[in-house]
C-alpha cells in the first residue's frame, strides 16, 4: 500500500512535468501579449469565480471523504453538480451585469469569463471522486488540460490576436477537455441512482466544508483586495507573474492527493514519513531552481516582469513553507474520523474535531494578513512603484505563513506521533545545495544576452537538466530510500 502512494504520486508529477513545457508556452502567450495591468484583471476575474463556488464546497468536500470510505456517492454527487450549473451562471451574470458603472471598461471580459463556470462547477464534483478511486489519473487530465489550453491560445491569442479574451476562451477550452478525460475515468463509479438524501444531510452540515472552501478562496483571493485598494492591477500582474513559478515548486505536493483518502481509510504513520520524504525529496530541486534561475524565468513572461526577480525568491520560499502548512493540514483532517457516520454530521458533535478547528485557524491567518496587506496597500496607495509594492506584499505573506505552519506542525505531532525524515532532508539539502553551486557558477560565466523567449529557453535548459541530474545521481548514491524507491517504481511500471 505504501508503493502505491509513491507510485500515484510519481505517476501524476510525471504528468506535471510533461504539462510544464506546455503550460510555460500558454503564459507566455498570454503575458507577451496582454499589458500587465489585463494580465492581473485575468488572474483576478479567476479569483472572483473562484469565490462564486463557495456554496458547491459540500460536494467536493464530502464525495472525497466518503469515496475515500469505499461508499458509492459519485453519480448523486455528479448530478447535483451538473443541477447547480444553470444557478451559478445565472447567479454571475446578475452580479455582472449589476455591476457599478466604474467597471463598464472590464464588463465584456466579466461576462465572457462565465463560460468557464459549467466545467468549474462540475470538476469540483468529479474531481475528488478521482482522487478517491484513480488519483493517478488525473495526471492525464492535467495533460488534456494543457493541450486545450495552448492550442486554444495559439489560435485565439497569436493568430486572431483577441488578447484576454482569447485567454479566457483557451483556458476554458482546457477546462472542458481535463473534464472529459476524468468524467471517462471515474464512469465506473457513476453507477447507481442519486439520493437526494445523502445532498440534504451533506448541506445540513454544510458549515464545514464551507469554510474549508472559504478559506482556501480566501488564500487566492489577496487580488482582488489589492486591485480594489489600488484601483489598478499592475501590481497583482506583477505579483501573480512570480507566483506562476512558484506554483511549479509546489508539484511535489502531488504525493499528498494519494496520502490524503489513504489516510481517512487507514491510520498509518509510516505513510506520513514516506510521504514527507517523496515531497522534500521533489521539493527542494524545485525551489532551488526558481531561487537560482529567478531572473531567465521570469524574462520568458517578458522583460517588463525580469525586475520582479526577489518577489519570486521570496514567493519560493513562501511555497515551500505552505506545502509543509497544507501536510500538515493534511494529516489532521485525514486522521479525523468523526464523520464517518453520514447520519451524524450534528454540529454539537463535530465542533471540537479538526474539521472545523482548522477552518477557524485559518481564518484567523487570513484575517491577519488581509488586514495587515490592506492597510500597507492603503498606506502605501500614492506609491507609483509598483515593484515595490510587490515586495511589501511578498513579505507579508510570508511574515504571516511561517508562525501558523510552526503552530500546525505541533498540532499534527500531538494527534499522531510520525518521523520526520532529518537524515534524509540534510542529504536532500546538501545535494541541493551542490545544484543551487553549479546554477550561481554556470550564470556568472554565461550570463544571459538575448531577451527572446527562444533564446531563454536554450539558455535555462541545459543547466536546469545538468542541475537535477548532478542532484538525482548525488541523492541515489547516498540516500538508499530513494534508491530502493526509484527500483520498485522502474518494477512497477514493467509489471
């Protein structure tokens, strides 16, 4: 059972990476030819439909945990999905369309945006059904995903030249693909009649997953804060062009899809040590990577963003910290097992699990650094330099992250006693280390000439490649878990 984390997990970061390439041609597409002030009303407008879905949190919440369980809930959770489609369409165009005057300008983008919110509607439902049954698979509709969403963007973008508008078109043309390729895969699952039952026991105590949801919105929605405070979103262009990169650091965090339903089934410590090992193990290249490179990554995204090169350092970090912060989330609601009673779900006996103590922690996080983000931007509003800004907002993400992963680590200790694996991070760190030396020496005698997307790409690839190769030959020849793992793994593809 334990291979099978390792092998899922390894199956679905192939699939990432393989996405890579086409997901950097899709945002530089995008970012080479869409000013940065639209490239930030994109990511925000993403924010915003991202919080319209809050009230669909009950069905992803609750399919995961009692798929997980073995119980056949994906066709009710499917067709309550697919009920909801029609209400929140309507539901964003109201909204849209009774927007104030002082949005006129973004209005055509706010409602050809709504033709992404049938896939989002139904991917929150068919999503964790997935991950309960085939977590492996969804590696294949991340690569549907991207396919989709360059072809898209190439016709739309490069030869019909419709700028964000062609952004969102392709982006939805890849929403809707990824959700065909996993609908195909979980069909065996959709057997059996829906009951409305099990949706009205679900929402009775839909405060739960609710506020799970609205926290994890809440994590993406610091856009929408600064481009209101601002009244412009340059800066959140500037910001979310770092993130892209930071989003690739936390790939390792694919292991965690597998270690989360396995967890609700089985109370297994030795699986949260495999785990941490498989993602530090991924993890520490990556943020190497985008520590060392920060400034021929963000050049392919064009030369406006190259100066926003220390925001991205600090969002690396950032991105490392919050994968150990969502582990540790992880095992806590993983190892809870009050709910295993769907007819039990009160409120007076939930209240003291870790399905709700760890929405109000969160809360409090984002209540923090909402407040502390908001008065800087607003203090800071007359400030024209919008990289700096950026700077302040990068801290304070990070200032606020660090002492509430600390508090969630010592929390996941207390409900379950598990290893961190000290040995084998220090090997993993020290090969890092020798990777992030080769990277500094390779830059300062090779510095980087051309500004063309091409000529960055051949100038990152070949050190990018040496760098994890001289860091996976070090790690195998002194990290014998590793080792062994990579040998099973090579045993279980053949078989």
């Amino acid at each position: 059972m334990t291979l099978r984390i390792a092998y899922a997990g390894i199956i679905q970061l192939i699939a990432r990476f393989a996405t890579l390439i086409t997901g950097l041609i899709f945002i530089t597409l995008v970012t080479r030819n869409l000013p940065v002030d639209e490239f930030g009303l994109w990511q925000t407008l993403g924010s915003s439909v991202g919080l319209l879905l809050i009230p669909l949190a009950p069905l992803n919440y609750w399919t995961l945990r009692y798929s997980a369980r073995g119980q056949d809930v994906a066709r009710t959770s499917l067709l309550a999905g697919i009920i909801a489609v029609p209400i929140f369409v309507i539901a964003y165009l109201v909204l849209a369309l009774t927007a104030s005057s002082s949005i006129e300008a973004i209005l055509i983008y706010v409602l050809i945006y709504s033709i992404q919110i049938p896939a989002l509607c139904i991917w929150e439902v068919v999503k964790p059904v997935a991950r309960s049954y085939k977590p492996e698979y969804l590696g294949y509709a991340t690569i549907a995903l991207e396919i989709g969403k360059v072809s898209g963007a190439y016709y739309t973008i490069a030869i019909l030249k419709l700028g964000l508008i062609g952004a969102i078109l392709s982006l939805a043309l890849g929403q809707f693909l990824q959700l065909a390729i996993v609908i195909y895969i979980i069909r065996p699952k959709l057997r059996g009649s829906f009951k409305s039952s099990t949706i009205k026991k679900w929402y009775k105590a839909a405060w739960i997953p609710i506020s799970n949801m609205s926290v994890s919105r809440l994590s993406i929605s610091d856009s929408i804060l600064v481009a209101i405070i601002l009244g412009s979103t340059t800066v959140v262009g500037i910001f979310q062009a770092s993130r892209v990169f930071t989003l690739i650091v936390r790939y390792s965090e694919e292991f965690l899809r597998v270690l989360y339903p396995k967890l609700i089934r089985d109370n297994r410590n030795e699986d949260i040590t495999l785990t941490f090992r498989l993602q530090s193990f991924v993890v520490i290249p990556l943020a190497v990577g985008a520590l060392m490179l920060a400034e021929p990554l963000l050049g392919i995204l064009g030369e406006q963003y190259v100066k926003a090169k220390l925001v991205l350092r600090i969002l690396t970090i950032v991105a490392v910290i919050e994968g150990i912060e969502y582990f540790m989330w992880n095992i806590l609601t993983g190892l809870e097992k009050i709910d295993e009673n769907i007819n039990n779900l009160q409120f007076k006996r939930l209240r003291n699990s870790w399905l709700v103590r760890l929405p109000l922690i969160d809360l409090m996080k984002y209540a923090g650094y909402f407040s502390i983000l908001g008065v800087i931007m607003y203090t800071s509003k007359g400030v024209e330099n919008e990289l700096m800004l950026s700077m302040y907002w990068a801290i304070t993400l990070l200032l606020i992250t660090i002492p509430f992963t600390i508090y969630k680590i010592l929390l996941a200790k207390r409900v379950m006693q598990f290893d961190f694996p000290k040995l084998s991070i220090l090997r993993y760190s020290f090969s890092g280390i020798i990777m992030a030396g080769f990277l500094y020496v390779y830059q300062e005698l090779i510095p980087l000439t051309g500004t063309s997307v091409g000529s960055i790409i051949i100038y990152i690839i070949p050190p990018g490649f040496i760098s994890v190769l001289v860091y996976t030959i070090i790690v195998l020849s002194i990290d014998s878990f590793i080792r062994e793992s990579t040998i099973d793994f090579i045993k279980k593809i053949r078989s």
